[in-house]
C-alpha cells in the first residue's frame, strides 16, 4: 500500500522575485517555479489520493492564513490548503503565483503556517511530512522562537527543505559575489534552522540542475510465489530437501504512459458536471475541464441474407468462442474446455543442475526474479544458505520447474548463487521451451567451403591478418570503458548502468509535465542526460581517427557513388552497363521489337525494362496501365492470400520505378493506381474479404507519393503528409 504524504510548498513572490540575476533571461520567480511546477506535477501524475500538496505564497500584498490575525504573520497567503491537487489547481495557482509589490512578510512565519496546516491535516495519523520553502532570503526574517520551532519540526517528523535563489553551496560550488548584508544574514539563519532540525538546505541552481535527471520509481516488492523448493519428493522420502521460501520480481518493465480518449462534453453531460462540481469549483470529473471520456460498445454481427444489408446483430451470450486453425474455426464448447485445461498445482521443484560454463546467455528469455528463505524463518534461512553455498562451490546452476498459482503453465527456471557479505540469495531468470527454440545453419565466418568440399582459408570474402589487427585496434580505440572519470579524476566507465535511462519514457514525461502546466507553450528541449549516450563523444572519435583511417585502408573501402535519379525517357542515350553487355539483348529476342503487351507470368522484369526504355510519357503511362491490369487480374483469382506477397512485390516495384522517374507528374501516375486500387478492394470490385490485402499495402508503407520541392515542402496542389497519412490509414 502506498504511503501517505502531505507537502507544503512555500512560493516566496515578493517584489525582489521579480529581478533577474546572474545574466538569466528569466525572473527569479520564474526560475523559483520550474522546480514547484516539477514536484507538482510529478504529484498529481501519480492520481493518488494520499499524496497530498498545499501551497503557500509568501511575501503577497494580501494576507491569508490560519494565523493572520497576529501581525508577524502578515502578507502571508495560502493558496491551496492540502489535499490532492488536479489539472485545475495549477492552472489556476498558475495565475496567483505572480510577483507582488511589496518587500513584507517573514519566512519563518510561513514555516509556522505551514506546520499549522500539516497539524490540522494529518493530525497523528502515519504520514510522510515534508515543507519545502523557496525564497531569494531578501525580506526580514524573525528569529525568536526558533528552538521551539526546532522542536515542534523534529516532533512532528516534518521534513523542512530549504531552497534558495543563489545560495552559496561550496559542495555545488557556487558563491555569489558582492551578496548585500541582509541576504547573508538571512541566509546563515535558514541555514542554521535546517541544520537544527535535520532537514535539507541548498541553492536553487543546483535543484533545477537535478531536475533533469529522472526520478526512478521504486515500488514495493510483491512476492511472486510463496511455498516450498523441494528436491526431490518430501513427502516420500525424509533425505528430500525442502525448504520454504520467497520469490519477488528482480527486474520490472516500466511502461510508457498510454493515452486515452476524449471528447468535449455535451449540454447534457455538461449539466451533470456543474451539478457534481463542490464548493470551491472542483468538478467531480476529476479534473478532465470540460471533457469526457469515450466509451466504447461493441456488437456482433452474423450472416443472414434476409437482414437488411445482409446482416443481422446477436448477443455476446449466443456466440461460442473458436479457436483458429489455419483459416478454419474450431468450436469448443464450455462443457468441453476443461479438456484444455492443463491442471497443476503449486510447486518450486528442482529437476535437475548444468555446469556454470556449459549455460549459454542467450537462452535468458524473461525478466529476473530473486528467491530468499521465509522471512522469521531461520531454519529454512540456514537450509537455503547451504545450497545456495554448494551451487557456489561447484560452479553450478540448479534447473528448476516454477508453477506460481494453481493451475498456472509451469515454468521452466534457472537458479543462479549469489553470495554478498550481507545478503544471500538466488537468481532466477526463466528458460525457452524445445517449442520456442529455433535452430538456423549458416555458413562458417573464418573459412570458405566449396562446391567440392575444400575448406578454403584464404579468400576474397575472408578477412586478412592485416584487416584482423586493423580491426581490432579500432575497436580497442573505441573503448567507453575506460574514457569515463570519477569524482578523483581517475579513469572509469563512460556509461554506468545507474546513470542509463530509457529516453522514450522519461522524454515522454516531461513532456507531459510542462503541457499540463503550459497548455498552449512549446515543449522543452530533451534533457541532456537523456541524448547523452546516443552519440559516441567527439573527444573519443577524434581520438579513434588514425585508427578508423588504417582500417579502411586494409579494408579497400571505396565511395559508392550517389544513384543517379531524373527522368528515364527523353534521353538520347541509355547508361551503359558496366559489364558492357547489351541486357536488352539477353532479356528479349529481338531487341528492336517493342512487346505491345507486358506478359503475366514475366511481368516485373518487363515492366522494369519498358520504363527504362521508355521514349516519352505516353510509354510510362501504358507500362503503368497494363501492370495495374495485371495486379487487379491477380487479386481476382487469387485463392485466399496466396497471391498476395506477389501483389505486393508488383506494386513495390511500381511505385519504385516512379519513384525514379522524380516529378510531380509522374508520381500521380502511381497515386491514381492505389486510389483505384483501395476504392475497389473495399468496394469489393476484386472479390469479397480482400480487406487484408490493403493492410499489407499500409504494412509496406506502399504509400502515396508526395512531390517536394528543394526545401522538402509539398508542392502546390500535390499530396501533403497529413492526406497521404490519412489514406492509409482511413477505410
């Protein structure tokens, strides 16, 4: 179960938050926000209701508090008393944290508000407490009671961080210069108070620094299996091992967010929200601002020809599941399931061990899991620890069949020792079936063998001993290692596994963060971690250069020069093969005689050949006719999908031959065919059920061709990316 957590943010707004310092572009409010709005964010993104926020602006030209009726607790305004925050919230406190025009207000009184607040809230209920205050330390600041502010912190377990806009850090290493005497002053007091109370004190810079490192979630560790490893059968024999342990997920795929859908509420629905909505404006939506969510029905239709439109709809309780079997449905009924059904019963079973050398890596097919005794268990604990010891000492793995819940498939594992000074356990890491193995031959790497069966060590296609070093030094060249420096300077891995993060996920994240804030703004650059590591460093590869030029010169590397691309027909001489036969010769009998039909069973080779020859346009244009003729003529006889793969070559070939041909004109031949083509396939013009055919079309992006000028823009009038996009993928 997740933890409860009430946060307070203090916002000092006062009117020096409005200044830019150190040559930012932004104001030191601004600066101050990108940290709020990030914890904010992340807090709401987790849809908890536990973890909960206030907000408290200090340094505000009103005054609204719990305390306002003293005077040292003037120009103090809370925001947002604790509880979940939703999208509304922020956009809303969006338009309340703005720099004030006034200099008053204390921030060790907003301190005391916000305890007040986290007293009334949490009362002595279990919660995570935490206050984080960010200020630039230039208002007055009152000293007196700060040992009983000290102890009412350190009684009520409140964390208090302390964030200011440039503090001096030495361990950051920041210092400014020419800092007025009140700021110093105020500086050493919140830096003493933290100190008292054991919370967190730091410069601002650096918090905003971290925030472009991703926060890992750590999740409470659920037990996977909890039962008995055995070895043998412990209920017939008392020399059988068996010992009760726990099995928890080692490793764990972390899912980007998905998106879901919505749509803007109607009249009606917008009713019913308004109705919902509490007291302070909250809409009992949660938050969605004027949308709702779709929801999906779904019906199922049957053949009868005497339905309208030739189908009539049934219930989901008249139908009965079947299984496919090649391209025919195989029926079983409910009262027949349980002969599928494979009946098993919970077990960690240990069949059998192999050789720590003799295990190949690739055969890993699942994510990790680790396995410890029973906790409160020291007998099973002492038992597990001698076999894991004996697995140690023999250099072996156990193999052992897993079946976590009753009537589970089993599961065939790999237990792995591992053996640290205060922790024993087993890795285990699952194993493929003989089903999911697939066995390829390929011919050897370092030799050639002929038709003859002579083994060849020295060939064309081999590589040298010159081209072996040359190689290796590259690689050797290339080391990250090594290229990495730690804290002292030394040497050390460029890329460590802990400082690694899937660029996707965590992008994909801010993202999201800085839209919710900023509905309308552009999104922020990636973070500099995240494209860190997706390119070699520049250091490195002008270090590896003499290296890369000495291998490609033992490896005779040439330039393969660009495709030539331009209009085939208007030419006065065709490109000369290299070879310097004549291929038209080879392809046709009589190379002076121009076939008036292209031939079905050879019609890529020759409509390959007649658009290369082709003299003008008409020509293209007639090719293109008759190989569309073809395509349908094949999609018409073609017994289920087995023409389909030569449909699509065909059309493959098409649209690449017009492609080369490069203009406008000529890429509305090929476009005119598929619209054609997806208009009678789903027309049902070329059979019925050929549906499919057209997913393999989109599978192959066998698009429409877009016609671009130099700067990659579509051309007036040609087809643009949203309309080439929306035709495949629309019915």
């Amino acid at each position: 179960m997740a933890s409860k957590e009430a946060t307070v943010y203090i916002v000092d707004c006062g009117a020096t938050m409005g200044g830019k310092s150190h040559d930012r572009s932004r104001t030191n409010l601004d600066w101050a926000l990108e940290y709020i709005w990030d914890r904010i964010t992340a807090t709401v993104a987790t849809g908890r209701k536990t973890a909960m926020a206030g907000i408290v602006a200090l340094r505000t030209n009103t005054t609204k508090n719990p305390l306002d009726t003293e005077d040292d607790y003037s120009n103090i305004t809370v925001l947002r008393e604790i509880g979940q925050v939703l999208m509304p919230h922020v956009r809303l406190l969006r338009e309340q944290l703005l720099v004030s025009s006034t200099e008053a207000g204390d921030a060790v009184s907003a301190i005391v508000v916000a305890m007040q607040m986290i007293e009334q809230t949490c009362k002595k209920l279990k919660y995570e407490r935490k206050i984080v205050l960010v200020t630039d330390a230039r208002g007055s600041i009152q000293t007196d009671g700060l040992e009983e502010i000290v102890r009412k912190l350190d009684e009520d377990g409140i964390e208090l961080v302390v964030l200011g806009v440039d503090f001096d850090d030495a361990e950051y290493g920041f210092k400014e210069e020419g800092k007025d005497g009140l700021k110093a002053e105020n500086e050493a007091v919140l830096k003493q108070l933290c100190g008292d109370c054991g919370g967190t004190f730091g410069t601002l810079g650096q918090a905003v620094e971290e925030l472009g490192i991703p926060r890992v979630k750590k999740t409470k560790a659920v037990p996977s299996y909890k039962g008995v490893l055995t070895l043998g059968s412990p209920e017939m024999f008392e020399t059988a091992l068996s010992v009760d342990v726990e099995r928890y997920p080692k490793t764990m795929l972390q899912a980007a967010p998905s998106a879901s859908k919505f749509i803007v509420r109607g009249d009606s629905q917008a009713v019913v929200g308004e109705s919902e909505a509490g007291a302070d404006g909250e809409a009992g939506d949660g938050g969605w601002g004027g949308l709702t969510a779709v929801k999906n029905a779904m019906t199922y239709q049957i053949v009868d020809k005497e339905a309208a439109g030739g189908k009539r709809d049934v219930d989901r309780d008249e139908l009965s599941k079947g299984y496919e079997y090649g391209r025919t449905a195989v029926h079983i009924s409910e009262s027949d399931r349980n002969v599928t059904l494979f009946e098993t019963t919970p077990g960690f079973d240990i069949i059998g061990f192999v050789d720590r050398t003799l295990y190949e890596r690739y055969l890993d097919t699942h994510r990790g899991s680790l396995m410890i005794a029973q906790r409160s268990n020291d007998k099973a604990s002492m038992a597990l620890s001698s076999f894991i010891h004996a697995l140690y000492e023999l250099d072996s793995y156990a193999v052992a069949r897993l079946v976590a819940k009753e009537n589970k498939d089993p599961r065939i594992v790999l237990l792995a020792p591992n053996i640290e000074p205060d922790f024993e356990c087993l890795y285990d890491i699952e194993l493929p079936f003989a089903e999911d193995m697939r066995s390829y031959r390929f011919p050897p790497l370092d030799r050639v063998v002929t038709v003859s069966g002579k083994e060849l060590k020295v060939h064309r296609n081999l590589p040298s001993d010159e081209l072996k070093d040359a190689m290796s030094d590259y690689v050797d060249s290339m080391d990250l290692s090594t290229f990495g420096k730690d804290d002292e300077g030394q040497s050390a891995e460029y890329m460590p596994m802990e400082e690694t993060y899937a660029p996707m996920l965590h992008r994909l994240h801010q993202v999201i963060k800085h839209r919710a804030v900023f509905p309308s703004g552009d999104p922020p650059p990636p973070y500099e971690i995240l494209t860190r590591y997706s390119h070699p460093p520049s250091e490195l590869i002008e270090q590896s250069q003499p290296a890369l030029d000495r291998l490609m010169e033992a490896a005779n590397v040439k330039k393969v020069p660009p495709k030539a691309r331009g209009k085939r027909y208007g030419r006065k001489e065709a490109p000369k093969p290299l070879s310097d036969l004549d291929v038209g010769a080879l392809l046709a009998h009589d190379p002076k005689h121009k076939r008036a039909r292209l031939d079905p069973r050879n019609a890529i080779p020759e409509f390959k050949q007649r658009v290369n020859d082709a003299s003008d346009m008409d020509t293209v244009k007639d090719a293109c006719k008759q190989m569309k003729g073809i395509i349908f003529d094949m999609i018409r006889h073609s017994t289920g999908s087995a023409k389909y793969d030569a449909v699509v070559e065909a059309l493959r070939v098409m649209r690449e031959e017009v492609v080369d041909l490069s203009a406008a004109e000529d890429y509305e031949i090929w476009n005119e065919v598929l619209r054609e083509l997806k208009t009678e396939l789903f027309a049902g013009k070329l059979g019925e059920g050929r549906e499919e055919l057209w997913y393999r079309v989109r599978v192959n992006r066998l698009g429409l061709l877009q016609a671009r000028n130099e700067k990659g823009k579509p051309l007036e009038g040609a087809v643009g990316d949203e309309e080439a996009r929306k035709f495949l993928l629309a019915r």
